[in-house]
C-alpha cells in the first residue's frame, strides 16, 4: 500500500484501487459508504475523471459548517459548501445526513415516498412536520401521515439507489467473514480488502455460471 501524502491509509487504498480502472477508456462512478467519503479524496478521484458520491461523517462536515447537533432545521434543509472542488452538504432528514459528491451541483431534487420519523427521532418535533395532514380528522391525536411525497436531494435519492452494491456484499460477508479482533489498525485493511476479493470472486463466478446456463438453455430451445 503506498502511502498519499493528502489521504489517510484508509482514503489511499480506494484511491489506489479506482487507478487501476479503464478510467481513460471508461466513465466511472464510485458510490460509497461514511468511511470512505471524503473531498480530498473524491477531488483527487475527479482529476482522473472519475466521479464520486457518498456519505461522509461529522469529522468532515464539523470543520466545514461547525456544530450541525446545534442547528433547529426543518425537514429538508440543505447546505452546501464546495471543497475544494467537491460538494459537501448536510441535508435534514429525520436525522441529519452528511455527503459528499462530484456528480451533482446542489440543485437536483427528485420527488420521492418518504416514511415519517419515528416519535423517538433526535429531531421529530421538527421533521415531522411536512407529514401534517391537510384536513385531520376531528379529535385525531396524531394528526400526521405515516408517508408523503416529498422531495429530496437527488445525490440522496441516487445513494440510495447505487449503494445497494455496498449492502448485499456486507449481506455475503456476514456469515463468513474473516474480520478479527486486533490492535494493528493496517491488518483491518488487510481483512477488509481479502473479504472484498473473495465476495468478488464469488460474484464474478455465479455471473459465468449463469451465462453458461442461459446458454445451455438456448441451445435446448434452438433444438426444440
């Protein structure tokens, strides 16, 4: 692992894997989780022409917009700040969500299903807000919609679309991952990296295997 002078460990790994790429011949978008955003790394990522998109933590929102814990913000509150050549916003959903992007500019919203928060969210008495119903029944205690169509960033709305790689290889790791309890931070990389490899290879496997099958499958029906 070489080190970067402007990334951590950790943000050099993504950035060394992302070089090995067809970047030149390909367009690229690496959508990924809080422990990998970052607008060092996803302004680096855009030099080579490869777009970026993902959560980041309060680490990189804190220094940019300060304490977001004190804001009193209504349900879909955005802020944006360019850094250096990365988007980085917070946007209040029934939490407030932190990311990071080099696909979108700020101002797409898409309109989208969403769920009311729960009574015990951080913020409810805020977010809940926008699930007012227009003529609630007399009497009603809860006079909210459980969901409403309400818009939303569309790097949000995009995550969550994209991400779901990112979940179902958790989902595969799960039940047999190789992770251990230890105090040397470079061999969490390390088992990290070898859990990726072996989900790859399982995933790269069961798409031959099925492309064999659909093949079998033709030949049987040409034969017919």
């Amino acid at each position: 692992l070489k080190k970067h002078p402007q990334l951590s460990p950790t943000h050099a790994a993504v950035f060394q894997l992302m070089k090995t790429l067809l970047y030149n011949a390909y367009q690229f978008t690496l959508f990924c989780d809080n422990l990998f955003g970052n607008p060092k790394l996803f302004s680096l990522l855009r030099e080579l022409g490869i777009r970026a998109c993902g959560t980041t933590r309060r680490q990189v929102t804190k220094p940019i917009f300060g304490n977001i814990d004190d804001w009193k913000a209504a349900w879909g509150t955005l802020r944006s700040r360019v850094v250096p050549t990365t988007l980085v916003s917070v946007w209040q959903d029934s939490n407030k969500v932190g990311f990071c992007t080099t696909v979108h500019n700020g101002t797409e919203w898409v309109v989208r299903n969403q769920k009311r928060p729960k009574g015990t969210s951080t913020s409810a008495t805020i977010t809940k807000q926008p699930f007012y119903m227009f003529s609630p029944p007399l009497g009603c205690k809860e006079p909210y919609e459980h969901t409403r169509l309400l818009p939303i960033p569309e790097a949000i709305n995009d995550y969550n679309h994209y991400i779901g790689g990112v979940d179902i290889a958790d989902q595969l790791q799960a039940s047999f991952t190789t992770q251990q309890h230890r105090v040397k931070p470079w061999r969490s990389l390390f088992y990290w990296l070898l859990d990726t490899a072996i989900i790859n290879a399982f995933r790269l496997s069961e798409h031959q295997r099925k492309s064999k099958l659909g093949s079998a499958k033709d030949k049987v029906h040409s034969a017919h």
